[in-house]
C-alpha cells in the first residue's frame, strides 16, 4: 500500500531557506505554481470523522485527484496514500458529487518542489495564506536527518493538515473560517 510519510516545518524566512536548501545541493523539481486543492466529503461529513482524505487539486494544468488514509500515530504523519492524474478538474469534482461527495473546504498556496540526486524524499516550499512551509516527504530516517541538516529538530515538526492549521489560525486570528486564500 502506497504510504506517504512527511512533517511540516515552519519557516521564518523563504530568501535564506531557498539559499539553504541550494547550499545542501537540493534542486529545483518543479517550478513555483499555484495550486488550488479542494477537500470533499458526504453531507455527514463521514470521511473527517474518520480521518480520511478526499482532495481535487489543481497546480498550473495539472489536476491531482487524492484519496488519504486515516494517519497512523508517531513522530512524523503517516498514511496511506492514493492518487491519479486527470484532464478536467470541474469533471473530477462533477464525479465525486454524483456519488455524494462535494467541496467542503478549500484551501491555496504556491508550491515549489526541491531533490537532491540519490536521495528518496523531497522538499516543497509552501507559501500560504497563514505563514510559509516547508514539507519533507520521504522515508522516516530522511526525514529526520534532512530536517536535522536544515537545523531543526523533532520540537519543530508539524504533522497537521493544512485545513487543522487554518481552523487553528481561525481561532488565533478570530476569523470565520471558511477558505484558506489569498485574496
């Protein structure tokens, strides 16, 4: 079963993050993009409620459909994790809704993608509407000792979903929380 394993960091400072990551010989994959991920599920709100995933997502022209697992517990977020390519993203989504499931919550970030030759994981810078990321996504011992060459340790992992860290920022902020975006 496909497993996606990864953490969160938060970042203070996208200029000197992008130099560090030049630095440790991490390269650009993909370019910046905005993307647009929308979150699905039944009226009853069935998948949340077991910690499930169902997400349309759209980076530049490319639509993402993503199914994830409930999350098993450690230091690092762990799940299952399925997707496939599409041409339509407005198709994807008419799909879901004839079996029940329609947006629930939407969410935006520009997102630039980083590898180092020879190595099993990688590295996304996300700049959202509530503070900048980094997400490390690869085996448990590259995560830890990527993060670690990036000078943070386990106190600064972050294994929330964008959507918990938006709610939690609702509630900082006093803000009605209903789509994470720029505008």
């Amino acid at each position: 079963m496909p497993q996606e394993n990864e953490i969160k960091l938060a970042l203070q400072d996208l200029r000197r993050t992008r130099q560090s990551l030049r630095t440790l010989g991490f390269r650009i994959q993909h370019a910046r993009v905005f993307e647009l991920n929308i979150a699905l599920d039944d009226e009853r709100g069935s998948l949340r409620t077991r910690g499930l995933l169902l997400r349309v997502r759209t980076a530049g022209k490319k639509v993402t459909c993503t199914y994830k697992g409930p999350e098993t517990a450690g230091v690092h977020k762990s799940r299952e994790e399925r997707e496939f390519h599409a041409d339509d993203a407005s198709a994807c989504l008419a799909v879901f809704e004839g079996l029940g499931f329609t947006p629930t919550f939407s969410y935006e970030k520009y997102r630039t993608e980083f590898a180092r030759d020879g190595e099993p994981g990688i590295v996304t810078v996300d700049e959202t509407p509530i503070g900048n990321f980094m997400e490390l996504e690869g085996p448990a011992r590259w995560l830890d000792r990527t993060a670690k060459e990036l000078g943070y340790s386990r106190t600064d992992y972050i294994t929330t979903s964008y959507g918990r860290l938006y709610e939690q920022w609702c509630e900082e902020y006093d803000a009605d929380p209903t789509a994470m975006r720029f505008d």
